[in-house]
C-alpha cells in the first residue's frame, strides 16, 4: 500500500485550492474574449440571420464581441461535432436547430452523442414554415392537395436533404392530404428553392424570411402557413387546416447549446444574458419593423396590382 506523508498530503491540498480557486477566477470574470456561434447552415438563411442578431445583442450585453461560424453540410452533424468537440468553457457555442431532433433517427452512427454531448442554453426563437408554389403553380392549397390527390407520385418538391425538417413537413402534408409527392432532395435549400422558381417542382415548404423576396418579385405564391393560428405578419394567408380540413404545423426551433461539462454558473449567465437579449427593444423592434416591411409591401402590391400597375410602380 501506498502511503502519503503529511506534507505531501498538505502539498496536494494546496495545489487543489489554488486549481479551484482559478476556476473560480476565470468563472467570475467570464466573458474576458470573444464568443463564437457556430451554426451547420449556409450564411444568408433564416437561422444564420437570427443567429447575427442575437449575437449583436448578446455581445453588447457582456461587452465582448459574439462572432457567428458557419460550418454547413451533413445535416448539421459538422457544427455539432465541432462544438461537442470543444472546450467547455463557454466560448464557443451551438445554433441548434430543430433538424437535431431528427439526425438520431436517420443516422446510425453519429460522431457525437445527440443526448450527453451539449448543454441547452436558452431557446431564442421559433420560426414557423409556409406552403410557396412557383409563379404557374397551383393558385391554391385546396388546388395543389388537390393535384397531389389526383395524380399521386407526379408531383414533385424538393428539401435541403433527407429526414431534414422541409422533408418530414412535405411528406406530412402528401400523406394527410391522400396523396403522394415525390421527393428530390437538395444538397441546401436555396439549389432546392431555384428549381422550384423554374417550375421543376409544384411546390416547396420554407420559411418567410427565405422566400420572401421571391414573394415580392411575383416567382413565388403562398399558398398557406404551416401553424395553428394565422401568423401576426401574414394576416390574409390562411392555415393549411382552414383550407383543407387536416392540421399541418411545421415549425423549426433555434437553440444556443453549450458543450456538455461547461461550468453552470457559465451556463447561467448566458442563459439570462441571452433571454435580455431576445427582449431588448431594439431586437424586437428590428423583427417587427421586418415582418412589417414585407406585410407592407405584399398590401401595396394587391392595392397597385387593382389599379392597373406593375408592383414596381409603372403602368400596364
């Protein structure tokens, strides 16, 4: 048997203390540098937007810059493993997305553990999904479950991959409509969102953030929202159950996750940190002033479209 003398076991103690107290230190002082945000998406898409302007607020919350990362492809899996990855000491941080609820179920092997690898910080927002068809498309939702009804596995839409969210939300929609669509699937959703503005494809679920510009150019059309209720910012589209009977919500959520092991008083301080941040009157404003902009200009549209002009202003 070992033994330890009496200074080597005062020694060891002192070396705790000091280890500890560091911990401590560091902890207290938490944020001394920046902070990165790595998300597994292109940049320019929705949760890429949400995710800079969150950072914008946080960093101005604990005075240190937040810096957002893209690291896309596989499904997320490369953000993921790089932040499970990481050290836990809360500098670097995940956008998570509501495809990480999907991933285990189509993954046999993943190189992280989706359940002990991360830490949930802070829910920070919830985007709800709309039905958008090309410019020559169906004029309705009744028309296109009608289409997919009439001429099963004809139709056609495409999705950023298998099992992603855009994937599961369209076959729900074919399968409680009594149809069936065929899937092509995408290696992101803007090749996926081209296609469906050529006509290839009779319809496409998405975001409104993602596909408004399209709106406001006349290449798309919304045919429904994928909630419960009507959306605050699209007051005249109607939900998929008011036009056809059966209930369709699609929503994706955004997650801040930290590695797992990372200090809770860490974790605490973001948590609160970042819930100051979604409520700060500039951030909520910015997203109003946004929704409205669009609500705006999709009203001027209708109103100069009964007047005989083009949406940019000239006359027919």
């Amino acid at each position: 048997m070992m033994k330890f003398g009496r200074r080597r076991v005062l020694a060891a103690g002192a070396v705790l203390a000091v280890s500890t107290s560091a911990g401590a230190q560091a902890q207290a002082g938490y944020p001394d540098h920046a902070i990165r945000f790595v998300g597994g998406f292109p940049p320019g898409g929705p949760a890429d937007l949400s995710g800079r302007m969150l950072a914008q607020g946080l960093s101005e919350i604990l005075g240190q810059q937040v810096v957002v990362e893209n690291k896309s492809g596989a499904a997320g899996n490369i953000a993921s493993q790089l932040v499970a990855e990481a050290k836990p000491d809360g500098y670097t941080l995940l956008i998570g997305t509501s495809i990480m609820s999907i991933v285990p179920s189509i993954y046999d092997k993943l190189p992280y553990d989706p359940l002990n690898s991360f830490i949930a910080v802070a829910h920070f927002t919830t985007v709800p999904m709309i039905i958008v068809a090309p410019e020559n498309g169906a004029k309705s939702i009744e028309e296109l479950v009608a289409l997919l009804r009439k001429e099963p596995g004809k139709h056609s839409y495409g999705s950023p991959g298998n099992g992603s969210l855009i994937h599961m939300g369209s076959l729900l929609l074919a399968q409680r409509a009594g149809g069936e669509a065929l899937h092509v699937p995408y290696r992101g959703s803007a090749p996926a969102m081209q296609d469906t503005l050529a006509g290839r494809h009779a319809f496409q679920i998405d975001t409104l953030g993602s596909s408004k510009g399209f709106i406001d150019g006349g290449r798309l059309r919304i045919l429904a929202v994928c909630t419960n209720e009507r959306m605050a910012a699209l007051p005249d589209v109607p939900t998929v159950k008011e036009k056809t009977g059966f209930p369709l919500e699609v929503v994706t959520w955004y997650l801040i996750f930290a590695p797992a092991g990372t200090p809770p008083p860490i974790v605490d301080r973001l948590s609160v940190s970042i819930n100051q941040a979604i409520k700060a009157p500039a951030i909520v404003e910015k997203a109003r002033r946004s929704a409205w902009r669009w609500c705006n200009r999709r009203r001027r549209r209708r109103r100069n479209s009964m007047k005989g002009r083009w949406p940019c202003g000239r006359r027919s």
